[in-house]
C-alpha cells in the first residue's frame, strides 16, 4: 500500500478535505473506493440506488455521505453534482456505477438493451456532464475516473450488450482524456479503470473466488497507476497476467488489420492459431 505522504506529492488532487464522489458506491470497487478515499481525509459522497445497502454502506465509512441517485436519470446527476460542491471542493468524480444484466443476443429485448445502455454508459456520460465544467471553471487538480471492463476491447461472446456498453465508456474516456489536456492548463485529467476479475455483486459468489481481485486490491493498483499519471488502468488478477492482457488485446486489434472475422479469438478455424498465439516464449 503507497504511502499517504507519497500518494499526496504524486496526487495533488487527493489534498485532505475534498470531496470524492463515487457512484455505485454501495457495494464491491465503489464501497471499496469510498473506503480509501475516506482514509486519506476526503469526504466521500456515495451515489448510488435508494435503500438499506447505500444507508449501510455510507454508516460504515467515516464522514461519508449517502446520496440516493438514479445514474441514468441527468437532472438526478446535476442534482448531485450541486450536492457535492457544497460539501467541499471537489476533487474526484469516479463514474463507477453498473449493472451486469444480459439482455440477450443483438436483436433481442431491445428495452432491456437500452436499460442496461442507460446505465453503464449514459451514467458515465451524465456524470461527465454533471461534474466536469465546474472542475473545468476551478481550474484545480482533479480527477475523473470511469470504471470500464475488459470486455470493453476484446468483446467475449456472452453478453454482447455489456460489451458494447464498456467499448462505449472506453472510447468516450479516451475522448474525454483528449479534450481535458487543452482546458484548464491540464489541471483536470480523466482515466479508464479496467478491472480484472474482481470479487463483486455482480460475480454472484459469496466468497471471493481465488482467481479474483478483492475491490480493495483494485483501488490500491488504482492509486498507484494515477501517481505515474497513466490513463489505461489496467488490471491484472490472480489468473491473468499483464503479458495475458496484452497478448489477448493485440489479437483483436489484429482481427481488423489481417482481416479475419471478427471475433476470431472463439472462431474454429482460428482456434489453434491463438493458442499458440498465447503460448509463453
């Protein structure tokens, strides 16, 4: 774990008193955000759906404060961005909330896609809204940080609507992270968390499998990738290494520059060259 005293010379934008604003911050990687933010003297503002576990969740940290919102909803976003600059000045926006659901293949249950799109990409872009042009206009370090997925750049067949919802809040973060450099002399910057595998509500264990992160694991690597000031917050596990990552993430990119279709990584005729592909040496 870094040292407070090093995590402030590297991060600015963590002085003592700020507000750091979390949603879905009830539970799993925002609990545990909310939790490490609250350690280092900020004051953590937990957005996340109305109900005991938000009430729980905030009693537990100190100075935290429970705000019930709907991330899909804008005027509820604005709402809550009125909220947090009257507590403080605000330091961190992490646009963390999701929802795991599947809806089905491409031409299904197009409601339940847009239900789910609502939510883990139009509540990063809401949140983006609500927040960042009065951080632009304070003109002080500051910190947005959205929380993707891997499954945002290699797309695994399964649930193609989660996908497409995490390749839009990677493209939209990279954007984002472009535009922040030439306004207020860089002093706000966005990230992309990419999680691994990591132990949440949504993996539906009531133990933390061994191959999983615990969220705590995930803020510390966090913390320690925004003092190098990278954007790509690239997680690793206990099952999948770095070097595995980037092997996977290269095979897609090349899916468009060999012109093999798409997917190929879980095509047949494909399968044997990816598995020596990803053969060690």
């Amino acid at each position: 774990m870094m040292e407070e005293t090093q995590i402030r010379a590297k991060l600015p934008a963590l002085a003592a008193g700020g507000v750091a604003v979390i949603t879905g911050g009830a539970s799993g990687i925002g609990l545990a955000a909310a939790t490490r933010f609250a350690q280092l003297g900020l004051i953590p503002i937990l957005a996340d759906r109305s109900g005991p576990a938000l009430e729980a969740a905030a009693a537990g940290i100190p100075g935290a404060i429970a705000a019930p919102t709907d991330v899909s909803d804008a005027a509820q976003m604005q709402a809550l961005a009125a909220r947090a600059a009257a507590a403080g000045p605000i330091a961190i926006v992490m646009n963390n909330a999701g929802i795991g659901a599947n809806p089905g293949r491409s031409w299904e249950n197009g409601d339940a896609w847009r239900a789910l799109l609502e939510v883990n990409l139009w509540g990063v872009i809401n949140g983006v809204q609500a927040f960042a042009p009065g951080l632009i206009a304070r003109a002080q370090p500051a910190l947005i940080i959205n929380t993707g997925s891997k499954q945002g750049i290699t797309l695994p067949p399964g649930n193609s609507a989660y996908n497409l919802s995490k390749a839009g809040v990677r493209a939209y973060t990279e954007t984002l992270a472009h535009e922040l450099r030439s306004v207020a002399g860089g002093a706000v910057s966005a990230h992309l968390l990419i999680p691994g595998f990591t132990h949440t509500g949504m993996t539906g264990a009531a133990e933390k499998p061994k191959a999983a992160w615990s969220g705590a694991q995930v803020i510390e690597f966090m913390l320690e990738s925004l003092a190098r000031r990278d954007f790509y917050i690239l997680c690793p596990d206990n099952d999948v290494t770095r070097e595995m990552d980037e092997k996977r993430m290269r095979w897609m990119a090349d899916d468009i520059i060999e012109n093999r279709p798409a997917l190929s990584r879980w095509h047949r005729d494909h399968a044997d060259a990816f598995a020596r592909f990803m053969t060690p040496g």
